[in-house]
C-alpha cells in the first residue's frame, strides 16, 4: 500500500512540474527535425473562421501523407494565426514555400472563375482541340486543355450556342486564392426497401422506407505559384446518379397480399486531380461522359432533364487575377 502511494504522489508531482515548465519532454529528433512556426494570419482573417484547414491540407497533398506518418517524428498543426510544423529542414522549405503562396497578397487575393457544362455529345473537341495545348490528368477518361483568354471566350460562346449544351444553374462560381469554391445541388430519392408483419394494425404488413442521395459536387481549390506564373489547382468531382429502380415482387404477409419492392441502380463518379497552367490562361477540363443528375431548368422542376443519363461535362478554370493580369 505505502509502495502505490509513494507512485501516485510521483505522479502528481510531475503533472505538477510539467505544468510549471520544470520538466520537459523531449521529442526524438534523430533525423535532424527542427521546430518552425509559421505566420498565415493574414490569409486566414481574409478567408474567414477556419479557413487554416486549407493550407494543412495543401501541405499534405503537396509533400504526401506518407511524409508525416513514417519512422521518424513528424507534427503539422495550424490556429487561426500559425502553422506549426516539426520536420526536417528539406520539408521545412518545401512547406514555407506553400505557406508564402497563400498568404502573398492576402488583402486583394486573386480570384478564378469556374463554370461547369454538359453537353450530349463529345463531338465539340473536334472544333476546340486545334486552339488547346493539352496538359496530363491522370484519372481515365479526363482530359485537360489550356488556351488564351480570347480563344476560351469564342469556344464558350460557340458551345452555348449547341442545342445539347446545359449549364450548371448556378452559372459561374468565384473562388478566393487558396480557397475552394463549390458547386453542387442534389436530392433524395425515396423508395421502398422492405416489408415487415404487423399484425396489429391494417392490412397486416408495414412498408419500410428509405432514401438515395442523387446530385453532385464539385470543389475547385486554386493557389497561384509564388512568382505568379502559373497556377495549380486540386480538383474533385462526385456524381451519384439513380439509373433505374429494380422491382422485386414479395409476399406481404400470410394472405395472397404481394408487395413492389425497389432496388436502387446507381452510377458513381469519383474523380480526384491536379493541375498546373499557366496563369494568364483558361483551363479546360473533360471530365468524359458522365451522368449529369441536375434538375431541369424549367422552374425549378424536380425531375431530372428528361432524355439525359450521360452527358461529356466541361469543367472551365478562368484565372482573373488582382492587378488586371
């Protein structure tokens, strides 16, 4: 008993001691790691509560989570006005780098138009392809293109002009240097997904409801480079979309009584990518021919565009950056 007592005050004294600063731990830093603080206080008080979580996850995206999860002691973190990083010199510069080109010109921060279309058919690359340069994507069926302004305006204008061409409803979407804009828009989609007896009341059977999200989102997150030649921009895309309900015809109870039950079709779409262009020019990206599960523009109408299930979708980056260039 005096042996587990003389532990517990050991205890109290050094939660004491650490509290007073009289002990410190001391994190392995075999590998060279130094701790470095880093000042994102002016993007974050333009960008608004929170907003720290975007130069964290550039960070990541940028030097790879491997990078923070291996063998040697690694810490990221960020408030409202600092990121803190505990890594090796290399990566301390890789990250000073990122940290720069967020908070460079933080007061007057760039903006990047970004518009999404769908059209029926893939035939308008035949007219566009000779004023793009085409750049890599890595995601099958995605295609990127940049050209000048002047071009991206008359290639705009002769796609809206296609009588399959439909533009989101939101129409373009402005987005901040460093922050994502988003476009989306969806539903739920009821449907009968089983039957239970219930005896208790009538007709002896009780159906069972539930629910499918139909839509999409669409998140573009541009960060120009320090020198402000190029730009790059992480760019993610989920489409759900209900194809068809298969019915399955089952008994209800006991009695002859038989139900509709419904199973849900489902086309998906992931796609996750990353490009680099040159500033003063418009990119283009195919993102292929994927469901397009937007309302109709007719009202407002509820149901989907009638005779569309797939359609080429065109996603449109136009930089407009601060000082006119």
């Amino acid at each position: 008993m005096v042996r587990y007592s003389f532990i517990a005050l050991l205890t109290v004294w050094l939660a004491a001691a650490l509290a007073a600063g009289r002990v410190r731990a001391q994190v392995p830093a075999d590998a060279g790691q130094v701790w470095k603080t880093y000042d994102i206080g002016p993007f974050v008080k333009q960008a608004g509560p929170g907003s720290q979580r975007h130069v964290v996850d550039w960070v990541l995206q940028e030097t790879g989570y491997p990078a923070w999860h291996g063998a040697s002691p690694a810490s990221l973190s960020a408030d409202a006005d600092s990121l803190s990083c505990f890594h090796v010199p290399e990566m301390q510069a890789r990250v000073a780098d990122i940290v720069a080109r967020f908070v460079a010109e933080a007061d007057a921060p760039h903006r990047f138009s970004v518009r999404v279309l769908g059209l029926a058919s893939p035939a308008w690359r035949a007219d566009a392809r000779p004023v793009f340069t085409a750049i890599p994507a890595a995601t099958p069926g995605v295609q990127a293109w940049f050209t000048s302004r002047e071009n991206a305006a008359l290639v705009l204008a002769r796609l809206r002009a296609r009588s399959d061409c439909q533009e989101l409803p939101t129409g373009p979407v402005l987005a901040a240097n460093g922050l994502p804009a988003v476009l989306a828009g969806g539903r739920k989609q009821s449907y009968v997904k089983d039957v239970a007896p219930r005896p208790d009341v009538a007709p002896g059977w009780q159906m069972h409801g539930d629910s499918c999200d139909e839509g999409l989102a669409i998140d573009v997150q541009p960060l120009i480079s320090q020198d402000g030649i190029s730009v790059e921009a992480v760019i993610r895309c989920r489409i759900d979309q209900i194809e068809r309900m298969a019915t399955v015809s089952l008994p209800a109870s006991a009695g002859r009584d038989r139900v509709q039950l419904e199973v849900p079709q489902m086309a998906a779409v992931r796609i996750g990518e990353r490009f680099r262009w040159p500033a003063t020019q418009t990119l283009f990206i195919g993102l292929g021919l994927v469901p397009w599960p937007v309302p109709a523009q007719n009202g407002g109408a509820p149901a989907l565009m009638p005779g569309v299930k797939r359609c080429d979708m065109l996603l449109v980056v136009e930089p407009r950056l601060s000082g006119g260039r």
